[in-house]
C-alpha cells in the first residue's frame, strides 16, 4: 500500500468515527488529507470503495495486533483475555465507525460492502472460536458454535458499560468477567445431556436462509417510500410534498426507473428533517442501481 493510500484511509476512518459514514464527505476526507478530491478518486473512485477499503484496512490491522500476542507465551485463557480487550479497545476507540451492525442494517449500502461485512463478521467468529477451543479442549468441541454466539452477546450488552463510564469499568476487568460467565457455561454444557442449538451445518444453513430473506433493491426503495407517505400524512403542507412522491412512485412502476428523476424529486424533502432518513437510503439504493 502507498503512502498516500494509507493517509487517505486513515483520514477517512478518523471521519467516519466522529460524524458517521453519511454524514462525511468526500471534499472533507480530501481536505484533511490535503489533496485534491479528484486525487483521491484517483485511489478509491466512490464513497463506498473508500468505505470497503477502510473497513478492510483497519479490521486486519486491529486483527494483526490481536494476532501478535500469541508470540507472547501466555497461558491460553491469559492470552484470549488479552486478545480480547486488544480488540474491543480499538471498537471503544472507534465506535461509530467499527459498528458493523450500523452498516448492516441502517442506511442501504451495497452489496460490497454487505459481502465484506459479513467475511469480516466470520473471521471474529472464528477467532472466538479458536480461543475458546485453546481453552477448554476437546470437551468443549460440540458447543463452540453455540459459546461463540453467546460470548458475543455478553461482550455486545456488557461493553456499553465501557461507553458509558470507561474510568469504572476497563476493558480487562470486564472480558476476564466474561470469561468467567462463559467457565460456568461450558460446565452446564459438559455436565448436562442437552444437545447442541448449533453446528457448522446449521449455522451455513442459517447464512443462506438470511441470504435468500434479503430485500431487494426496489423493495427497500418501495419500503421507504411508505414510510414517507405515512409520515407525511396530518401534514399542514402534505399535498406539496405528495406530488413528488407521486412521480416517484409512477418512475418505480416502470421497468427502467429514471434515476436522476427521482433523486430530483426527493431534493424536494431536503427540508422536511421527519423524512431525511428514508430520503437518504433510497439515495444509497439509487447510487448502488447506477454503478451496476
């Protein structure tokens, strides 16, 4: 990677953490770069390309970190804490931007980024498994799937803590806190007789059946324009607003919707603050529509 690549990521992930992905510009990542924005479409030629490299970038850094204890000689649970609280220190630091979930499933984005999201999710998984097995052993083998989820689900509801007040609660104090959750888990699983929820297979099977559940484009265009009309409704000034949705809709009952037509029409939202999230994910559907 050239210099000037790593700036750029670098500027864009630090701006993307403290205003949110939609909300930066291009023009901003540009300036704190000091560059030209046409230089640096040179590198990343769309918003989301930018995005798909940040994620990337970052992630298998903080990863290449977490991975770099393992050259320590700890214990295996000693190592797994700290690995751990490696990871999730660079999450706290990064919140906004580190919040898969927020990609997922706020603003539509495209499928790049969906894809990439989702490798990324699956190489955590994987890391949590690998700790837990170095751990536990063989005894544990039959509930990793079902230990990993759950981990996560404790770190995920525990860390806001962290948010909330990081001088009370650190990092280390709460993942050796977890782990100790997840010793008494693994004795319920070893000492009980019941099966586990969740195998290998189970687990692609589910992948794919939240693949085939996905929404279409159109159907998240059609979605959030529902949700437009319906807020619109008791307005003193609905029907001016209603006419642009009109021809939006009447552009969507054609096979080859014309684009720039309804982004025209949904400039005239641009002033009513109840709908902007709406306008907004059928703007990122729309960019992902043209670029295909």
């Amino acid at each position: 990677m050239i210099e000037k690549e790593r700036l750029i990521l670098e500027k864009a992930i630090d701006l993307f953490s403290t205003k949110g992905f939609s909300a930066t510009s291009i023009q901003e990542i540009a300036d704190s770069c000091g560059i030209a924005k046409g230089s640096l479409y040179s590198h990343f030629p769309s918003k989301d390309a930018l995005l798909i490299a940040s994620l990337d970038f970052y992630i298998n850094q903080t990863l290449e970190q977490v991975y770099a204890v393992d050259q320590e000689g700890l214990a295996p649970r000693d190592r797994f804490i700290k690995q751990l609280t490696l990871f999730f220190e660079n999450v706290v630091t990064h919140r906004e931007f580190m919040d898969l979930q927020t990609y997922e499933h706020g603003s539509y984005l495209s499928e790049s980024i969906k894809e990439l999201i989702k490798e990324k999710y699956s190489e955590i998984y994987q890391f949590y498994i690998n700790g837990l097995k170095d751990i536990y052993g063989e005894k544990a083998n039959p509930y990793l799937y079902d230990l990993s989820i759950m981990m996560e689900g404790l770190i995920r509801s525990y860390i806001r803590l962290v948010l909330i007040d990081q001088e009370q609660y650190s990092l280390q104090q709460l993942m050796t806190f977890i782990m100790n959750r997840v010793d008494h888990l693994v004795t319920g699983f070893i000492q009980g007789d019941e099966n586990p929820l969740l195998s290998e297979i189970q687990i692609r099977h589910l992948l794919k059946k939240a693949d085939s559940q996905k929404m279409t484009k159109h159907e998240v265009i059609q979605n959030n324009l529902l949700k437009i009309a319906k807020t619109l409704q008791g307005l003193p000034n609905q029907r001016d607003y209603q006419i642009s949705l009109e021809v939006i809709e009447e552009e969507m009952t054609k096979k080859n919707p014309r684009y720039p037509v309804i982004q025209g029409m949904l400039s005239n939202f641009s002033n009513l603050k109840q709908v902007q999230n709406y306008v907004n994910e059928i703007e990122m559907v729309i960019k992902g529509q043209r670029q295909i």
